[in-house]
C-alpha cells in the first residue's frame, strides 16, 4: 500500500512537471477576435494632434459602429522591431546606415522596446526587446553581413518576436531596397513566360503568397510597418536596366507601398543616402503621434473576406488615418 502511494506520487509529480514545460512551452498566441488599429491624427494644415482622448474616436467596420475596447495615448511606449538590410547590396554605406539607426534610436522614448534584427543571406536577431540603449546602440554597430537579400522572411521573424509582446504596442521599420530574392527569382521566372512588349504589366506585385501571409499576420496583431526603401532599389536608378529588370525593381518597391498602405504606415524614399538619417527621425516622430484602439468586431464570421475600417474624429477639422481594412481569416 505504501508503495503504491508513493508511486501514485512520483507520477503526479511528474504530470506537474510536464504540466509546467507545457505551460512555458506554448506560443503565446494573438486572439483573432480582436481588431487592433494603430491611427494618427492631424489637422488641416497637417499637423499631428496628440492630446484626444478616447471619446474622440468612432470607429466604423464596413459602415457599422463598434465599440472601443481599449485605448492608448500617443504617449503610451512602443515595442519595435528594427530591421537592417545587411545584404550585398548596402556594402558600401554600412557606416552611414548605422550612423542613421541610432539616430532613430535616440528619437525614441525611454520606455519604448526595441529588438534589432539584420537580414542578408541569413536572418539574425542581433538582440531582443530591451530598452537598455547600450545594447540596442552596440547591436547596430555590429551589424554586418553579405550576399542575398532574405527581407520578408526577416519580417516573418519580427512577427515572431512581436507576438511575444502580447498586448504593448507594436511597430516594425525595416530598411531595405525591397528586392526580396526569392520573390525576384519567381518575379523573373514568371517574365519568361512573356513577350518583351507583355513584360511592362506582366507582374501582379499583390497576387504573392509570401507577402500576403507577412499582411495577415501584421494585421492579427495590429503592427505598423514603415519602410525605408533604399536608393539600389529605385527602378529609375538602375544603370542601363533591360525591360525585365524595371519590371522587377518595380514590382518589389511596389510590394514596399503595399506592405505600408496594407498596416497603416508609411513608406519613406530614400533618395540621397544623406536624407536617411533625416528619414529615420522622421519615423520615429510619426510613432510619437500615434493613438491605438481595439475592438471586437460585430461580425464574427472567419470568411476571409474584406473588412473596411473608417475611423471618424468629432472635431470635422481633424483627420484621422489608420490602416485601410483586413481580411477576416
């Protein structure tokens, strides 16, 4: 009898303990009920207004009111990813790219998270959400690498990262040319198949599996993304480009728009290597301006279809901004 009580007791035991690897070993996962908008507001002359409250705000889905869950202020601190290109291609204005993230870095609130994430032919989380500035700082300064361009995977790796930040506000800005390799590689795959005078409007850049699981998931969790599109990108820099070659340059900076219009950010072009610090700082101000609202929506149904999303301020002076719609999957 008395062995078997304390058989009975190793083995609760161990349910205990598997119980508990169980528990730590979960994925924390996003609750697809919830809709998660990430808006800015200005006035008519364009600038931001930061001090409203949530009684400002409706927020309509395909016409219909719903009711606002939760609310942050503009001041309330993000976790953001930032995303470094470290692929061939930026070879030869490392120095300036670092220079130009920690000036993004010091644009920040001291609250705000930061993970730093590099992409070339592999993607490295350089270090993870952390606010001690010396780390973030001593990440961007050993970013390095070379070869190909793995950017949307790279994406899919912050999204990763993102999750785990449940409920705080979320953010990524990624610095990168939008040549994504592989897409380029199907990209130039699907022009064979087309005469040179089809080639021009050939491309579908949105009709791309890979960008739009990376617009799913941005949307499940409600994380803004705001490119910085590189200069080696640019289809009109191209030096003595053939058709094919502007078709693709122009597709991938297309998925760039794309990718910022879909979760409620902005792209910003970088035209001359010099403004990028300008343009760094300029996003971190627009992160600065932001409110977040959240509800649940009234229609429920998971039918894959299009959700349009309008969000009024009661001030007709005012303008409010937000990412466009989602699709209920």
């Amino acid at each position: 009898m008395r062995t078997r009580r304390i058989l009975l007791l190793f083995v609760a035991a161990l349910l205990t303990i598997g119980t508990t690897f169980a528990q730590d070993d979960d994925p924390v996962r996003v609750d697809s009920s919830i809709v998660r908008l990430n808006v800015g507001v200005v006035d008519g002359r364009g600038r931001p207004i930061i001090d409203l409250d949530k009684s400002k705000f409706t927020v309509y889905e395909d016409g219909i009111k719903q009711e606002v869950t939760r609310f942050a202020p503009s001041t309330a601190p993000f976790s953001v990813v930032m995303i470094l290109d470290m692929s061939g291609s930026t070879l030869g204005f490392r120095q300036v790219i670092r220079l130009s993230a920690a000036r993004f870095i010091d644009a920040l609130m001291p609250e705000d998270r930061v993970a730093v994430i590099e992409f070339y032919d592999k993607v490295n989380l350089r270090n993870d959400f952390t606010t001690d500035r010396r780390t973030i700082l001593n990440s961007i300064q050993m970013a390095n690498g070379q070869g190909k361009t793995q950017l949307y995977k790279a994406i899919d790796e912050a999204l990763d990262r993102l999750t785990k930040e449940q409920t705080r506000r979320k953010a990524i800005v990624v610095l990168t040319d939008g040549v994504d390799t592989s897409i380029q590689n199907k990209d130039r795959n699907d022009l064979e198949k087309h005469s040179d005078a089809a080639v021009p409007t050939a491309l579908r850049p949105s009709e791309n599996d890979t960008l739009r699981r990376i617009l799913d998931r941005s949307d499940s969790q409600g994380v803004t993304i705001f490119p910085l599109a590189l200069p080696t990108g640019d289809p009109a820099k191209l030096a003595d480009p053939t058709p094919r070659q502007v078709a693709m340059y122009s597709a991938a900076r297309t998925r760039l728009q794309l990718v910022a219009d879909r979760t409620g950010g902005t792209l910003n072009a970088i035209k001359n290597l010099e403004d990028m610090g300008r343009l760094y700082g300029q996003v971190a101000a627009e992160l600065r301006t932001l409110y977040t609202l959240e509800y649940s929506p009234t229609n429920d149904k998971s039918d894959g279809k299009w959700r349009t999303i309008r969000i009024a301020v009661n001030d007709v002076n005012l303008i409010a901004r937000t990412r466009q719609g989602y699709f209920a999957k």
